[in-house]
C-alpha cells in the first residue's frame, strides 16, 4: 500500500469481526516493526507481547473503567514494553514503535486501536483505584518490573468503517519562523 494510503486508512478501530488473526501474520508484522522501528541511540528497548488468549483479553479489558472494554471482542491484543533500563527515553520509543505497528497493521489489511496504560489510572475519577498498569503486569504475569507497559494495541479485521472525524484547523499546527 502507498504510504499516503496507510496514512489516511488508519483509524481507530473498535469492533473487530470475529476472525482469527493468523500467527504467521502477526510475526511477520511485528518483526517487521521491531526490525526497523528507530530507538534512542539504538538502544532497542520496546518488546511485543502478543495476546489471543480469550479469558486473558477479557481481564486485560477491565485494566480501566474507560476506554479498553472493548478489548474484551477483540481477536488479539499486542502489549507494547519499554525496558527502561536500557534507556530513559523507553516512552518515546515506545511510542514510535506502537505507531509503526498500527501503520503496519492497516497495510496488511487489519485494522487496530491504541488503549493506553502507562500512568493512566484505573478509575477516570478516583485515583485511590491505582494504575492501569500494575493491573495488567499482574494478568500478564510480568515479572521484570524494569519492563514498563506503554499500550496495548488491540487489532483484528474491521466490523465497520469508522465515521469521519470532524474537520480542524490542521493549518494553523504548523507554524514557520
Ligand atoms: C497516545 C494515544 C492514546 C490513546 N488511548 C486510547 C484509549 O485508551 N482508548 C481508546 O479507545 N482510544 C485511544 N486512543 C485512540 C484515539 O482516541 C484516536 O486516535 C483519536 O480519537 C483519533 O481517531 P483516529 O485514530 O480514528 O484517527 C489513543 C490514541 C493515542 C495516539
């Protein structure tokens, strides 16, 4: 697919058909983007953990009490890691590698969404509930607590074309000096 056509096919999808996602097509993306996604001095510090397991995506979905149900339906789910030992910039690099994943994952015809988990809470409005994180490091049963968990990109075959999103004075983002 054309860059520009990746670009502007990528939308949040949040309702996937029920169809497996194929092993072999997930490696293949994945190690595409942990092949070629740049890293802070070349550090590679973002790891993939790939879920399809039913009742493990179910407890994931409750992480927080908005914004992730919906991985509940989902076919599978890739954890993005950042190990911040090998770098203070993990976030970053995380960040960069999840969005080369999700461009990678229109380009093979899949559709996905970002559900974010570091230092977000659990409860939008309660901030004794604790963080989305130490949630999840305990249904994926985590145990390198330098492994920090930046997103779970939910991803499968679109149930529907998403709507337009409305329109916004992109010009006025890019400023010159
Ligand atoms: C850093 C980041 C965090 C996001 N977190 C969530 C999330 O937790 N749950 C969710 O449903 N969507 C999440 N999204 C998806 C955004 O809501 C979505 O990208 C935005 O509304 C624009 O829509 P589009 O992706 O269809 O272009 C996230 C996206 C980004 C880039």
């Amino acid at each position: 697919m054309e860059f520009v056509d990746v670009v502007k096919k990528r939308r949040s999808t949040r309702r996937f058909l029920q169809k497996e996602v194929d092993d072999s097509l997930l490696k293949e993306i994945l190690e595409f983007v942990a092949r070629y996604a740049p890293s802070s001095r070349n550090t590679h510090s973002t790891s993939f953990l790939v879920v399809k397991d039913r009742s493990i995506l179910e407890k994931m979905a409750l992480m927080r009490d908005y914004g992730s149900a919906f991985l509940s339906l989902a076919p599978a789910a890739v954890v993005v890691l950042g190990d911040e030992l090998k770098t203070d910039l993990y976030r970053e690099n995380c960040a960069i590698s999840a969005t080369l994943l999700q461009a990678a994952i229109v380009d093979r015809g899949l559709s996905s969404c970002w559900i974010h988990v570091l230092d977000r809470p659990r409860e939008k409005d309660n901030a004794e509930a604790g963080l989305a994180e130490a949630y999840l490091r305990d249904v994926l049963k985590l145990k390198d607590d330098n492994l920090r968990i930046e997103c779970v990109i939910a991803l499968g075959y679109a149930d529907y074309v998403p709507k337009p999103l409305p329109e916004f004075d992109y010009q006025s983002a890019v400023k010159w000096l």
